[in-house]
C-alpha cells in the first residue's frame, strides 16, 4: 500500500481532530485515511505515525531533538566554562573552545567513546564536552557552531530544564 503523502496526511488529522473536538462528521478522505492507516498499522506492525503517513523524510525525531539539547546543555556549560571572569564575551569564549573541541573529537573521543569515565583531574570543559559528545550527536568545530549551539540552548529561562524529564527516557 502507497503511503499518504505528509502534507495531505497532515490535512486529514487535523479535519479528524476538528471532527473530533466538535462531534461533528468525518468526511470520506479522511475516514480512508484512518482506515488504511490501522490497516497498514496491524498487517505491517509500523509504528502508527508511519502507517498515518505523518513521518515526514528529513524531519528528527523527537529522540534526536531531545539528544541535540542534551548535547547542547552541555556544550553551553562547556562555554561557559572557558570565561575565567564574567566579563568575557560567549563569542570570546567559543573561540577559546574551538580549537579545543577539534582537539577532542580527533584525540580524546576516540579513546573516550567506549564509556569510560572521565578522569578527576579534567577541566569541567573537558567533561562537559565527553558528555556532550555521548549523545551520540556530532559536536561542532566552529565556532559560529558552539555559539548556535550556546544560543539554541538559553531560549528556556526557566531554573530547571523542562525537557530532563522527557531526556532520562532516551
């Protein structure tokens, strides 16, 4: 069976939640939709977003979504890590991690990658990056990467992170 194009899949769940939300009718497209989607879903055992038609190629996934803020939670700890005062600059402070970032993915991750813990003595940046390194997302060498990374991650200003919960089931 032909998968759903995304964007009329997209359609069809939101005239079923409309019908839903308001006990109205379901039109006849989206009742085929529906019903080809449960079909697929029990013959080919695909998860139910896949056999609706709503796993758009290209999009992340939420797992990917939630590793890239748990790497960049700890890359921006990493940055913040470099200023020996406040009053150096988050891009000053990229360009101090930068070189030291590609040192690490070249020499330290290799050995590092099989989970071995971190050494005591390692500056916290160095720490930080094995962490940011585990997610399994690859760590950016540039430093208008590390200040993206460091810009993605302040956009919540609330005192604890509210995606750890949802991140711990990774």
């Amino acid at each position: 069976m032909k998968p759903w194009p995304s964007e009329l899949a997209d359609q069809c769940l939101r005239r079923l939640w409309a019908a839903v939300c308001t006990d109205g009718q379901i039109d006849p497209l989206t009742r085929d939709w529906l019903q080809q989607g449960l079909l697929q879903l029990g013959r080919d055992e695909v998860p139910l977003h896949v056999a609706l038609g709503l796993a758009a190629q290209g999009v992340p996934s939420m797992r990917t979504r939630f590793l890239t803020l748990r790497r960049d939670r700890h890359l921006a700890a990493a940055v913040d890590a470099m200023a020996l005062d406040g009053q150096v600059a988050t891009w000053a402070r990229c360009t101090r991690l930068q070189p030291l970032v590609r040192r690490f993915v070249a020499d330290v991750w290799p050995r590092y990658s099989a989970g071995m813990p971190a050494p005591q003595d390692w500056p916290v940046w160095k720490v930080e990056l094995l962490h940011a390194a585990r997610t399994g997302q690859s760590l950016p060498t540039s430093t208008k990467g590390l200040y993206r990374s460091w810009t993605r991650n302040r956009a919540f200003s609330c005192p604890c992170d509210p995606w750890t919960f949802f991140e711990n089931y990774l």
